[in-house]
C-alpha cells in the first residue's frame, strides 16, 4: 500500500507540532503540509493534492466547517476528517453534512488517529471513540442526508415556520419550486411529514 498523504490545518502552534509528531511515526502516512489557517490550508491543497485533510473546526476567519464545504466543491476527491475540542453533536453533524469522513476529539491517540485515517481512505465514516454519543445517536449522525446549498436554505425558513408562497418570495422563486425542495427534503430525511422534518433536523443540528 502506498502512503496516504495527510495534510493538517489547525490554527494552534502546538497542536500542528503534536500531529506533526504522531503522524511521523505513522508508517503508512506522508505529511503533505501543516496549515495554520483556511486559506494556507487551501494553497498548500493546490500544490500538494493531500489524500485526507484533518482539519480543526474552530480557526480565525474561515471556520473547519466552511473550509471543508470548499474543499468538497473544489476537490471531491479529498476526504476531510473534523478535529476539535468540542464533543458536540451540532459540531459533528455540520461537519457530516459538509462533507466531512471523520470526526476525532483533540485527545485522540495515535492508535486512534491510524484507525481513523484508515477507515475514512477506505471510504467509510470514522466517529471517535470518546464521543459521548448513545448508538442510536451515532446511527443518526451516519444519515446526515447531503443537503444541496438551496435546501439548506429552504430547510432553515421551513424551520421558521414560512409557507411555500412565503419561502418562494423570499428566495425569488416560484412556489412550485419550493414545493419540489420540500418534497426532497421529506425523502432525504425519510420523514413523512414537515413536522417530522423540523424535529429530525434540530435534533441532529442543522437547524
């Protein structure tokens, strides 16, 4: 197997030198660059075309969450797997719902972060161990559906209680558009009712 390529953004010093450190004694793992901010992150992506990116959530200017949005519009190929602090569900599933393969707390151990880099190259969803998160919670945070940048936002005025008439004249379409992103938005969430929809989405953060 050839070297999995993982590049790091975190906008702590230390914490850059510590995953420096424990992926350099990762056999399988080639360090593609550390980046202190969103936007190093994304140059050092152009020039050195990483396999995974780790990345924090919490940086100045441009947060994880919306550098991972960037790196699945720019570069589908890059699997992103979430750092933080944070044991948060609304954390995990905005990252998930961006794209997002993986999530590890910062406590992660390098036994942990070769399991986790392991499962999300393969193609699979890695959660940490230390999420303090029941099994029916993780299952949910698996069925994030990927929700399209206009559902988001219709999800969100749904979520406030607007009509389709209402959503349609504040998004400059026509109701039956709205319609036809609710219907999707009911199929996505495998709910049968707006009700349904609104619950299912606060619970897991999107709203």
């Amino acid at each position: 197997m050839g070297r999995i390529n993982v590049l790091v953004a975190d906008d702590h010093p230390m914490v850059l030198e510590g995953m420096r450190s424990m992926l350099a004694e990762i056999d399988f793992v080639a360090v593609a660059g550390l980046a202190q901010n969103a936007s190093q992150a994304l140059e050092l992506i152009k020039t050195n075309m990483p396999d995974i990116v780790i990345t924090d959530i919490n940086m100045p200017e441009i947060s994880g969450i919306e550098l991972t949005a960037e790196i699945g519009k720019e570069y589908p190929g890059i699997k992103v797997i979430a750092m933080s602090t944070f044991n948060e569900r609304s954390y995990i599933s905005q990252m998930v719902q961006q794209g997002a393969s993986g999530y590890l707390l910062k406590s992660a151990s390098k036994e942990e972060i070769e399991t986790a880099i392991l499962t999300v190259n393969a193609g699979r969803l890695y959660m940490s161990l230390d999420l303090d998160m029941s099994k029916q919670e993780q299952q949910e945070i698996k069925k994030i559906p990927v929700l399209t940048s206009r559902e988001k936002e219709v999800l969100s005025l749904i979520a406030e209680g607007l009509t389709n008439p209402q959503i349609a004249e504040r998004l400059f379409v026509s109701p039956y558009t709205v319609d036809s992103h609710r219907k999707n938005l009911l199929t996505k969430f495998e709910v049968n009712n707006t009700a349904g929809l609104i619950k299912l989405a606060v619970r897991i953060g999107l709203v």
